[in-house]
C-alpha cells in the first residue's frame, strides 16, 4: 500500500473509532507509519499548507509550531507525563531531565486532593497549533501527596493512648500550675491578669455595637494576658526550679507525639503561616522517574482538562519574540472533588542548564540578587541559592517576624540553610507583581526567554534554585472560587533569537522593553493609569501626628517644594489608630499600634494638620500618598458600622482569610467581594479625600495583607483580582498606587535589606521608589557617592527617598538634589523609550515621536557623538560635550546610530503614542480656596 492511501485511511479510522481504540490504534501502529504519525491540520482539513505538525509515537508527542517553536511531551502508553523540552528558533528553554504540567488542588481545608494523572482523549488541531483533551484522575492518597508536597509530621492526628493521656493531663496540669506560679511570682503576670479579670468583670453591654467593642476589649486583654505570662519563666529567677519542672512535663507531652507521628509515618502537607501548602521544588519532583511513579497511582476520574498551545508572534519594542501561549480549561464531573487552585510547575532555564544563565526576578525578601548570573560549582550545579520566597530564619524555631531576610555576614550558599529557611517562611509563594515578578526573564548571549501571564489576577509565584542545582524551578499557582470548573489565565513564553549576541548591557534593555510592554498591556486590561515616580520625601510618623504632621506643611513650603520634591510618602498619615487612642487613653482603644486603623479619618488636630500638608501639596503641585494598610480593628467605628449592616451576609468580612487567622484575633481583613464592607470602604476614603486630601495610596504589606493574604471562602475567589479592579478604578478618579514591595503595573516602592545588592541594580528599578526607612540614608550620604547614586536611579525611572522630616537642606545628604530632581522633571515626558548605553555608560531616553529627540542621562564625562546637538536640560543652553550626573536634551538624525545602539528589525510599536500623565485628586476644601 503507497504511503498516501496509508495516511487515507488512518484518517478514515479516526473518525470512526472511539476515543481509547483511536489511542490504541495509533501505538499499535507507530512502527508501520515510519516511526512516527505525521498529522497536519491542512491534511485534516483540506488547508494546503499546515498550519502546525503533529507526530506521535509510543512514548511522544511533538508538535511543531509555524513560528519554529518544536514542543515535544512525553507519553506513558495513553499517559501525558507533561511537557518534556520546548525549543524556539533550535534555543532550548528548559532543561531535558524535567517536565512542566498542571496540577489542580484542594490542599487549603479537610481532606487535600490532587490531579496527579493525565490521560489523552485527544489531540486536536486548533488555530495553527493544538488542544490536548485529558481525562483526569484525582487521589487524596498519601503516597501520592508525599510526591508533590513537602511533608511535615503530624502530632495532632496521633492517636491517644493510656501513656499518651497520661503525659497529657501531666502536660495541662503543668500548664495551668506554671500559670498560676507566674500569677504570683512575675509582677508583669499579675497585671496583666488582673486587667483580664477586671475587663472580664464588667457586666456585658446591652448595645451590639458597644458589646462588640466590649468582646474584642476581652479578646485582646486575653493575648496580651497569654503572651505576658508565656515569658515569666526567663523573669523569674527565685522560681527557677519549679518552672524548669513544669516546663519539662509540658515538653514530655510533646516530644512523645511527634516522636510517634515521625515514626508511625503519620504525615501532613508542609505549609506556610497563612496555610498554603509548599510543594517540593520541581527540580526534584518534576523529573521523569518521579513523574512516572506519581501517575501510575491509584485514583479516580474527576473530570475532563483541556490544554491548549498556539503560536504566539509579539512586537516589543520592534523585536520579533516567537514562542507560544498556553491555557487550561477543567470540567468536572458531578460528583468529583472540588478544587480551589491550579499549580503549573517545571523548569525554565535557556539551553536547558541553570549554569551560565542569568535571571532577572524582582522581589521583595528572598536569597540572592536582582540579576543573578548561575555560575558551576565545579561539578555541573550552580553555586548558589536564589529564591523569591520571602525568607524568614525566625519562623524556625518560632512564630515568624518580618525582619531582615539574611543578615550580610551569613553565607547563603548553602543547600540546607537555604533549603531549610525556604519551608519556613511568612509568604512561601508570593503574588505575581505583589511581591515577586509578573514576568520571569532569562538571558545568554545569544538568546533572551520571558514568560508572564497576559493579565493581572489571583496569581502566586515563586522562583528558585538551590546550590547543586542544574535547573531553575518555577512554580506558579491561580487560585479560583472553589468548585468543578476552571479557565485559567492565558501564559506566554516567548524567545528572541538576535542577529549577532547581545551584550549584557544590551539584554537589560531587552528587560527594560519587556517589562515596560507587559505593563502597558496589563494597564490597558485593567483600566489602570500607571502613575511615575517622581522626587520623593519620605516621612516615617509613627506618633505625635499633630505636632509631626503639623510641622511637614512648613516644611514642604520651605524645603521640599523649592528642592523639586513631587511626591511625598506618608508612613501612617493620621489615621484614628490604636496607638493614638491608647496615648490619649480613649476609652475606644482595645488593642493595636499605629499600624491598626480603627477608622479611616482623622480627628481634630490631626485632621487640621493635614488639611495644611494637602494645602501646601497643591501649592508645589506635589502629589502626597498616603498610608494604608488592608486592616481593620474589630473595635473602631469603622467595623462595628460594617458589621452592623451586615445582615447576615455569609461569608462575613470579618471571616475573610485562611482557617482561623483572622477569626482568632482583633482584626478583619478587608474583603472587596463583600458588598457591605466595598461600599462602606469606598465611601469612606473618598470622604477622606476630599475633606483630608490624598493624590495616592502607599499601601503598606501589599504583598501579605492585600495580595497574599488571600479570601478562600467557599464559592467564592480569591482578593487579589478583586483588589487590582479597585485600584484601577481609584486610578481614574486621582488615586495613584504604590506598595511596600511590588505593585505592578503601579509603583513599586523597594525596602532595602542587607544581603539586596540594590547599588549595582538600578538598571532594574524602573518605576520604583527606593525608600530608605531602615538604613536611614542612602548609601555614601553626603558625598559624589550618593549623587552617582541618585543619578543612576533617575536615568532609569526610579527615585530615592529617605526619612527626611526636620531637614533643612536635602543636598546635605544628596549632594545637586535640587539640580538633578529638576533635570529629571523636565526629562520625564520625553523618557518613554530606553536604551542602555554600551558598557553601561549612561541611559539614553526618546519619545513617543522618534528617534530623532530625546535626553541623555551620562555617568562619565566624555565628547557627544558626531552631528549630535545637545543642550541642557533645564537651561536650554546649548553644550559641546558630556557631563556627568548632568542630563542633555539631544537630537540628531538618528539617535541610536549615533550612540551606537541598535534596534530591533521591526517597527517599534510605541512610536506614535501619546504621553498622558497621571493626575492627582485635588481635595474639594483646596478647590474651593
């Protein structure tokens, strides 16, 4: 038979048999069809020419894209073990010893499940390139769940027997009597104590709204009773003995059930302080053997998943990336579990080797640089770690702090501290643009890989690779309302393949470009108005807001206007707050320092002092963001009115967040899904707006409170898209966004810790804030240093700031403040398009018309390049060569030729749009004046 009637045939078959004997079919006949089945779109469909090919072996799948993008995935008889390589131009983009695949969940409540199995129903052509249909299995079995998830042993599932109740009565026993014992001994104790019983005492309150500051007065005396008496042993010294006695029964109790737990194998999943679970890193989980293992387990059918690759072609910048995008689609059956979240994991390294590749992650905690270039250890594996997990060494020992990740003098390339510290974090994923990278980027010379979701959403993120390591693991998470059926957010991976190997400095721009498209294109999706940095005061007022705020007015008028500061960050602006309260010993406080809000208002004094700050803004024209954190006493007026209109409204605000974290203590979280609480919390700052006066938010733990912090109530999704759509909004109504951490696409604004190489990294701070809260000063305060310092930021969008109240004259800490704020303020509408200068010598800016004008940001001095004319940013005066530290307005014919820079082979999508700056709120009090 000729080949053709062969191929004729088959397709014949296809048509007419079932899905499992058209599986069975094609392995039966692998061999006879030349090793492999070529399938074509265009054969299917009469096309004449196809648009993808798709060959199917044994123990493959392959399918070639049109933009030359080959994936490849590996197959178990009907089994999709996952995506085994996927080249771009021949450039490998990930290592061959793992796969990438999905993974659906439930492992937040009760019984965890998990997707562990893919079987193929069907390979089906679709818009020139493919659409795998999967019958899914689902297991909650423990063998399978110790495959994917970090395991930790389990005390409390042990099962109690005589010796064990006995050491338990011994253990409550011991307890209550150390209590007792610091009653009496430990002074601390005993007043604590006593306010408890005093509180406790009072007959309750006939009002709701009174008996629920009352409950939460009780709740808080109780912690604080419970934390005070948890630390009398060290103070009492006279009952050393006896405390030693009890604390040893306490232990005994306790050391028993986790001995049996770790030997009995009675396991549960690792998670993190907000209950997420932490799966293993995909370097070791994701490979084949394990791979192989995990899918052969027992499990159930639960439904139905489409994944779905297309070619993607993207002009960023006038650069052609090719690669694909993928998506995923679940239905489940009626009586199949329910799952709350979907977990892509693989590695992503270009050449399929973390060694020699350098990636970009900008992050908020975590081991390692900005730009980290892996480099071998001596036996094929990296020598370092690098994770964007929030790294916390407290929470190892006991209940995490957010401090600084890794003190400078501590070596972290160390597997097993980095490994160890990685399981014990605040965050263990953190949202992608809340803390960690919308888009993973990775280069070589002769190649440049990103990959980022098309939209911003309930999206987790975490990149990581430890010293040993010849992989770089990503795992992603999109979390969902509960239920049997899912559509995820569309991921692109995309390569470029330049003409000749581009420098370092090239390829920084090339990151530059990329993340600035994915900003826009996220921006428009949301309608979200991306506000700029511009010079920045910091103002840290933890207490005496009258006088503090009182006194920033004047000095605004004074010092921060004429200095060219346009933007002033505000840690706590005012707000009523416990600490305040506490202070001023109003009966209303029930707990919490200046960063628990009880109301969004201010009151008296306060509320005058800031009403002058928002005066003296408008003046200078200098937009003030003000303090916020996604938090609410349970005692402040604020939510016992929310509360109050509740109305049964299930789930309430109140409940928001994972297990018992916030029904356990004296804050709600706030909750933008709930109806009640959305409209209380708009109509209360945008009265704030207008009687105080805020040109932007500064919202402080983005990344735990509003990003990460996530709502997993039944039937419903998770806060962060929430969130996002009500930023985007305020953003047209004169409300700029900025985080502690990342708020992308709003501002970011970096918080320094000591093992951030942030003085060699401001290539990649655009749109960024450096606020030097801790350290206090930026770095070589007072000299060149600072001022080199300074420079290099504003040449590449991004500003700095520090702790600047009572100061008189900021150039005694950045030497040409005033000279370089001014110059960057007239170069900012002409910085929309950036290049690198070669071996990093300066940034040059163009606009949106061409690349005949633009301005120049030199970090040497040096002559202009010929037929290039240049003036004086500010001046207009014309100059004949470069200084540096001072910005040119330049034109020429052609800019990049001229500065010998290149440009991509395609025309550059941004030329011919218009510059339209964000434009702060003026509060309605100052319009009227």
């Amino acid at each position: 038979m000729r080949k053709g009637a062969q191929i004729k045939m088959i397709i014949v078959d296809y048509f007419s048999m079932s899905t499992s004997e058209y599986v069975k079919y094609h392995l039966r006949h692998a061999v006879e069809c030349c090793g492999v089945f070529l399938l074509t779109a265009g054969i299917l469909f009469g096309s004449p020419l196809p648009a993808q090919e798709v060959q199917r072996s044994e123990s493959s799948l392959t399918v070639t894209l049109p933009n030359e993008v080959v994936l490849r995935f590996l197959l178990e008889g009907d089994r999709l073990l996952g995506l085994h390589t996927a080249a771009v131009r021949d450039v490998d983009t990930t290592s061959p010893d793992t796969l990438f695949r999905p993974y659906l969940a439930e492992d937040m409540f009760g019984t965890p499940v998990l997707m562990h199995d893919l079987i193929v129903r069907e390979v089906k052509p679709v818009e020139g390139g493919i659409e795998l249909h999967l019958d899914v299995r689902a297991t909650s079995s423990l063998d399978a769940l110790q495959k994917f998830y970090n395991m930790t042993p389990d005390p409390d599932a042990v099962e109690e027997d005589e010796v064990l109740r006995t050491l338990r009565l011994q253990a409550e026993a011991a307890r209550q009597e150390l209590q007792e014992l610091a009653i009496l001994h430990d002074t601390k104790t005993s007043a604590a104590f006593k306010r408890l019983q005093d509180e406790v005492s009072q007959p309750d309150e006939a009002d709701p709204a009174a008996r629920q500051q009352q409950d939460v007065r009780r709740m808080h005396y109780r912690h604080s009773f419970d934390k005070t008496q948890a630390r009398a042993p060290s103070r009492m010294k006279d009952q050393k003995e006896q405390v030693q006695r009890f604390q040893q029964k306490i232990r005994a109790y306790q050391t028993e059930r986790k001995k049996r737990a770790e030997e009995q194998g009675i396991l549960r999943i690792h998670t993190d302080y907000f209950g997420h679970a932490i799966p293993q890193l995909p370097a070791e989980s994701a490979r084949e053997k394990n791979l192989r293992a995990l899918t052969t387990l027992p499990g159930e059918i639960c439904g139905h998943l489409v994944w779905r690759f297309t070619p993607e072609t993207v002009n960023i910048a006038g650069w052609d990336w090719q690669g694909w995008r993928h998506q995923i689609s679940y239905t489940g059956l009626p009586d199949s579990p329910e799952f709350r979240v979907l977990r892509t994991q693989g590695t992503w390294e270009l050449e399929g080797s973390a060694v020699g590749t350098t990636v970009v992650a900008m992050r908020y905690r975590g081991l390692g640089s900005i730009e980290e270039t892996f480099q071998d250890n001596g036996r094929g594996g990296i020598d370092r770690c690098f994770t964007t997990t929030e790294i916390i060494p407290g929470a190892v020992q006991g209940v995490p702090v957010i401090s600084p990740a890794v003190p400078a003098s501590l070596e972290i390339g160390d597997r097993g501290y980095g490994m160890k510290h990685r399981l014990s974090p605040w965050i263990g994923m953190m949202a992608r643009g809340g803390g960690a990278n919308v888009v993973d980027f990775q280069y070589r010379p002769h190649a440049v890989y990103a990959s980022y979701p098309v939209r911003q959403g309930n999206l987790r993120t975490c990149t990581e690779a430890f010293p040993g390591d010849r992989e770089i693991s990503i795992r992603d998470e999109e979390w969902f309302a509960k239920g049997r059926s899912f559509t995820s957010i569309p991921f692109l991976h995309l390569v470029l393949v330049p003409p000749e190997p581009f420098t370092r400095w090239q390829s920084i721009t090339r990151w530059q470009e990329v993340d600035q498209h994915v900003r826009d294109q996220m921006s428009e999706e949301l309608k979200f108005l991306q506000p700029e940095p511009l010079p920045a005061a910091g103002y840290n007022t933890d207490y005496d807001w009258e006088g503090r705020i009182g006194a920033l007015s004047g000095q605004i008028e004074s010092v921060l206007g004429p200095s060219g500061v346009r933007m002033i960050l505000q840690h706590q602006p005012g707000w009523i707050n416990g600490r305040d309260l506490r202070r001023k010993k109003d009966p209303r406080y029930a707990g919490g320092g200046d960063c628990t809000p009880y109301d969004f208002t201010a009151e008296g004094k306060i509320a005058e002092a800031w009403q002058e700050v928002s005066r003296a803004c408008a003046r200078w024209e200098i937009d003030y963001y003000a303090w916020l954190s996604t938090i609410a006493h349970k005692a402040g007026e604020f939510a016992v009115e929310v509360d109050a209109e509740q109305g049964g409204l299930k789930p309430s605000w109140g409940e928001v967040g994972n297990g018992e974290w916030t029904r356990s203590r004296i804050l709600y979280a706030f909750d933008p899904l709930n109806p009640v609480f959305n409209q209380k919390f708009i109509d209360r700052m945008k009265t704030a707006r207008d009687e105080l006066g805020y040109q932007g938010i500064w919202a402080d733990s983005w990344q735990k409170w509003t990003v990460s912090f996530s709502a997993h109530a039944e039937g419903r999704p998770p806060l962060a898209r929430a969130f996002w759509e009500l930023y985007a909004k305020w953003s047209h109504e004169g409300v700029a966004l900025m985080s502690e951490s990342a708020a992308f696409p709003g501002l970011s604004c970096s918080i320094e810790l000591p093992n951030h190489g942030y003085e060699d990294e401001w290539w990649f701070m655009q749109h960024t804030v450096k606020w030097f809260r801790a350290t206090s000063r930026p770095p070589g305060a007072g000299t060149e240093k600072a001022t080199d310092f300074t420079f290099r930021m504003y040449a590449n969008k991004a500003t700095v700031c520090w702790n600047t109240e009572g100061q008189k004259d900021l150039g005694k800490v950045v030497p040409d403040w005033t000279r370089m704020a001014h110059e960057y303020l007239a170069a900012l509408p002409t910085m929309r398009r950036s290049w690198v200068l070669p071996e990093g010598a300066g940034v040059l800016w163009l606009g949106y018309e061409g690349d005949q004008k633009g301005v120049l940001y030199p970090f040497e001095d040096g002559a202009l390049p010929q037929g290039i004319r240049a003036s004086k940013i500010v001046e207009g005066d014309a100059v004949a060569s470069v200084r540096k530290h001072h910005v040119l307005s330049v034109q020429g014919n052609d800019l990049l030729e001229a500065f010998g820079l290149i440009r991509g082979p395609l025309d550059d999508p941004r030329i011919g749009r218009t510059y339209k700056p964000f434009v702060g709120s003026t509060p309605a009090f100052v319009g009227n004046e």
